[in-house]
C-alpha cells in the first residue's frame, strides 16, 4: 500500500497537499512530519493566500452585504482554507496511519497482496486528474463566454474575464496582471484540492474494499464445509483486525468526508440554480452540461466506492449462516455476532454513515430543492432580478 500510493502523494504534493516526508522510502518507517521543510512551506503560502481571499471576501461582505456571488465565494474559498489545514493534520497522522495499515498487512500475509491494487490508483489518479482539468477549462471558458459582450478586444476579454472572476479582489484593489496571474495560479490550486480530496478518500476506500474482498473469497471457498473451531478463530481474528483499521481510519478521514460531501452538496445545488437561467450559446450550455455531469459523477463514485466497505463488510454473515450444524460452536457465533453488530463505514464526523441508503438520502435532499427552485421561479418568472442574472455581469 505505501508504495502503491506514493506516485498519488507525489502528485498531492505538487499541489502543497498532505506535505509528509519520507513517501519514496521502502517502507513506512521512512515517514515522517517535520514542520521545517519546503513542503509544508509551500503549504503554509497556500494557506496564507487562502486567508487573504477570505479577507476580501468578508471586506466585500461588509461593504456590500450578502450576496449570490458572496454567498459561493465564501464556500469556495472559506472550504479551500479548511481542507488545507486539515491536510496539515493529516500530514501529522498520516506515518501513524500507514503504521497500522503495514501491520494489517503482516498479518494478512498469507492471502497475497491485492492484484493490481497500484495500477488501479494510477487510473483512478489519471481519470480524476484529467476529469478536473477539463473541469477547470470549461469553468473558465464558460466565464470567458460570459463577458464576450464586454469588448470585442481580446486583452479586454481576459481583463473582463479577471475582474468578474475575482470580483471581491479587484472591488477592493486597483486591477494589475502582477495580481491577477498569482490569482489564477492559486485557483488552479483550489480547484484541484477539491478534486483530489475526493480521489483521496477513493482510493483509501478501495485499498480497504479490497482487503475485505479478499477475506470474504477465502470464506466463500470453504461455504457448506465442515472446518475445525481454529480456522474460524484465525478468520475472525483477521476480520477484526480489519474492523480495527476501518474504525482508525474512519477517525482519521472523517473530517475530510464531511467536507467533500458538504461542498459537493452545495455546488450541485447551486448548478441546479444556476440552470433556471438563460444560456447565451451552446458553448455555455454545453460548458454547464459537463461541469453538472461531471460533479453528480464524482459525488456518485465517492458514494458508491466508500459504501462499498459497509456492503463487503456484511458479506461474511453469507457463510456464517451455512456452517454445518457439528461444527457450529462459540467460534463461529463471535464471528456471526461481530458481523451483524457491528457497522463497519467511513463517517462524517459522526454525522452520517456513508452507506447505499445514504445515496438514496441525499438524491432524495437535492430533488427537494429542484422542486422548490422550479415553483420560486415559476413565481418569479416576469421579475427582473440583477442579483440572479446574468444581464449586467461587465465589470
């Protein structure tokens, strides 16, 4: 697993993301987290510039007061804060962590290494990298499209496109592309750490989905056999150890499941929102198509990969209930209670359990809301409102 994962840390790093050292080294006696190093430098700049939007943005909030675009620039931003600090905490935890998981690994030394389990990230990685490119193009092409009746220039265009884009920057400064570039430069940055803590939780909940698929192929080749009381001692054993490792790990990505769901929520509602009005070309519409497309599948795959360990989790009581009544003993009714008691998921902070249910919950939530954006703009359909178009958008 440590090595499997170094060439995403790598890439994570690049992006001033999870800043441990020691990644490349044979094992993970090599991590460690120092505070004196470049890499948590590169972190903290990121960090400061994060603050400094912020600031801005709460400068912007007095002068003018809540806003729809404030309103989405306080999301952004604010989130993008929070998910580097708890990246930094991660960075910390991350060589105790991984700790636990080589210990796993001893201990499952007899079931072989999961086949292919690095080149899976790599796709993964690949997919996601790609996806969020496409992503970061079309959301600045769409915001490119949108002042194009600003001027006919094209230095004018991209001076339009900047001023609406950082409209809480250059609201408080005078416009300058020794500013403006940085600017970029950093919200190519956040909008890549939104992406890749999604990926980050993917692929942790994949390593650990297939460690549970390779106990329950073991258990499922001995279905209906009549076994000796320490075979079903060793397997429980086994399962609880990686009960353990889902319960640490849970407590360790917590904080970052809460946030990915949190903001994933909040843009797919806001892209509903921003449907219920006019497009200007089929450039925008189709930018609109993919941006809301792409979003509902990332949310979707964090869901289904992370539900994944509930449902492989539960898959032992399968075989449990078929063991031969003559060697059915105390054993085999541990594991059988272990199995049904315990519920084995990746959580929010303890606010919601991620499960299949909890798809069918927030479907259900974003359905809700559609409804009522739909009869408020029904309502409102004849009345001219600025704050939620897109008339008046030059600078």
């Amino acid at each position: 697993m440590h090595k499997a994962i170094t060439p995403v840390l790598i890439l994570a790093q690049m992006f001033a993301i999870l800043p441990v050292q020691g990644i490349r080294g044979q094992n993970t006696s090599y991590l460690v987290f120092n505070w004196l190093t470049w890499s948590v430098m590169y972190s903290f700049i990121v960090i400061g510039m994060s603050i400094l939007m912020v600031s801005f943005i709460i400068f912007n909030l007095y002068n003018n007061g809540l806003t729809y675009d404030i309103t989405g620039d306080i999301v952004y931003f604010g989130g993008s804060l929070a998910v580097y600090i708890v990246f930094i905490h991660l960075a910390r935890e991350w060589p105790k962590v991984m700790e636990r998981w080589e210990l796993m690994e001893r201990e499952m030394k007899q079931y072989g290494y999961p086949l292919n389990l690095a080149f899976k990230f790599k796709i993964l990685t690949s997919i996601i990298i790609l996806l969020s490119s496409i992503e970061h193009f079309a959301s600045i092409l769409t915001g490119v499209l949108r002042v194009i009746p600003c001027s006919s220039d094209g230095l004018d265009i991209f001076r339009a496109y900047l001023l609406t884009s950082f409209k809480t920057v250059f609201t408080s400064i005078n416009y300058s592309l020794l500013v403006a570039i940085p600017l970029m430069f950093f919200d190519c940055l956040f909008s890549f750490v939104w992406n890749f803590m999604d990926l980050f939780i993917i692929i942790l909940a994949c390593a650990l989905t297939n460690r549970f698929k390779q106990l329950n192929q073991k258990l499922d080749s001995v279905r209906g056999k009549v076994l000796p009381s320490i075979y079903w001692r060793k397997s429980r054993e086994t399962y609880n150890i990686l009960a353990s490792l889902t319960h640490d790990f849970d407590e360790f990505l917590s904080p970052v499941i809460l946030l990915s769901f949190g903001h994933n929520l909040y843009f797919i509602c806001l892209q509903l929102l921003n449907s219920l009005k006019p497009m200007h070309s089929s450039w925008e519409a189709l930018c609109f198509a993919f941006l809301f497309t792409y979003l509902v599948g990332r949310t979707c795959a964090v869901s289904l990969y992370v539900a994944s360990i509930n449902d492989q989790s539960k898959k032992p009581k399968g075989v449990l209930f078929s063991v031969p009544a003559e060697c059915y003993g105390v054993e085999v009714e541990r594991f059988l209670t272990q199995v049904s008691a315990d519920e084995l998921s990746f959580t929010g902070c303890n606010f919601f359990s991620v499960t299949r249910t909890f798809m069918l919950t927030v479907a259900g939530t974003i359905v809700t809301y559609e409804i009522v954006l739909i009869q408020f703009n029904n309502v409102a359909s004849g009345v001219a409102d600025q704050n939620n178009t897109f008339i008046n958008i030059c600078p």
